[in-house]
C-alpha cells in the first residue's frame, strides 16, 4: 500500500521524536507500507 508522506512530517518527526508525527512515520516506513514523498511548494498549492 502507498502512503504519501509530507515534508512536514519528517521536520516534525526529527525535532519531536516522541510526537505523533514521528510515530505516523514509524509505521508508514515499515512494510506493507511504501512511501511516497512530495515536497511541499507555494506554487504547488492553487
């Protein structure tokens, strides 16, 4: 299963180790999962 991940995510799982964000990451990284990263833009967004 694919599960996009956010850049916000990670900044927020380095500096918070302990945070949600860190423990969504945990478990997106590991099987069956697979990620799929996107960076995030101003630009992207309409």
């Amino acid at each position: 299963m694919k599960v996009m991940i956010d850049t916000n995510i990670f900044i927020s799982a380095a500096l918070f180790p302990n945070s949600r964000a860190a423990q969504a990451l945990y478990k997106a990284m590991i099987e069956p999962y697979q990620p799929v990263t996107f960076k995030s833009c101003s630009r992207c967004r309409s």
